[in-house]
C-alpha cells in the first residue's frame, strides 16, 4: 500500500486573495484616516480663531485709547506665549484692521471639501463658502 503524504499549507491563488483583501482593506482604513485628520486641523483652525478674537476683544477693552492692534504681535505675552499658527503650513493667521481701526478680521482658509472659510469679527466668529470682502 503507497501512502500518500498530504500537502499542508496553502496554495499561491489562496495567499494573492488574502493579499488583495487586506490591501483593499489597508485602502479604505487610510482613507478614512486622512478624512478624519483633515477634520481635526479644522477643528483646531475654529478653534485659534476664536481664542485670536477673544484676545482681541480683551486687548481693545484694556486699549489706550481703544482700539484693535495694527498686528497679532502685539498679543503676545499679555494673551498669548506665541500665537497660534495652520495646523497645516505653520503660518499664523492672516489678520487685518477694517474701516480705521473701528473691526478687525482674523480667517482659516479651511481643508474639508464644502466648508470654505472660517473667521472673526467684532460681531463674533462665522463661516463662509465664499472669503468675505473686509478680509485679506
């Protein structure tokens, strides 16, 4: 009687399936991953804006005669350590003086597809598609 010795292990069809699962899978897990990061550095763009306009509502209450800074420089070591800068490009926000001094704009251009920008004003913080006039 011939004994045949049984093969273990798997055949190479098996393993390029296995592989082409987990690539697809590998795939969508990124891509998920790279959404969800894209929404966390909106978050935190929201997030300096308001805390560059609470600043300066605090600078013009304390001002001198009152009014806005001609700069963000002037923010910092009363309100902040340094100023917030793009979680992205690691550039501070751009800022600017509208209609003499009397409001001010601080805006995010922002990541996620559709939200288009963030910004500050002296009426409060806002979202736009399209980047407001009085803004740089």
């Amino acid at each position: 009687m011939i004994l045949r010795r049984k093969q273990k292990g798997f055949t190479l069809i098996e393993l390029l399936v296995v592989i082409a699962i987990i690539g697809i899978l590998a795939t969508i897990v990124l891509v998920s991953l790279n959404t969800a990061r894209q929404k966390a550095r909106d978050s935190r763009r929201q997030s300096d804006i308001r805390q560059l306009s609470l600043a300066l509502e605090m600078y013009y209450d304390s001002a001198n005669p009152v009014a806005y800074p001609a700069d963000q420089a002037s923010l910092i070591t009363t309100y902040f350590a340094a100023l917030p800068t793009d979680p992205s490009t690691t550039a501070t926000y751009s800022y600017s003086l509208v209609s003499g001094g009397g409001d001010y704009c601080v805006i995010a251009t922002m990541e996620t597809s559709g939200a288009g920008y963030f910004y500050a004003d002296k009426d409060g913080t806002h979202q736009a598609s399209a980047k407001p006039s009085k803004c740089p």
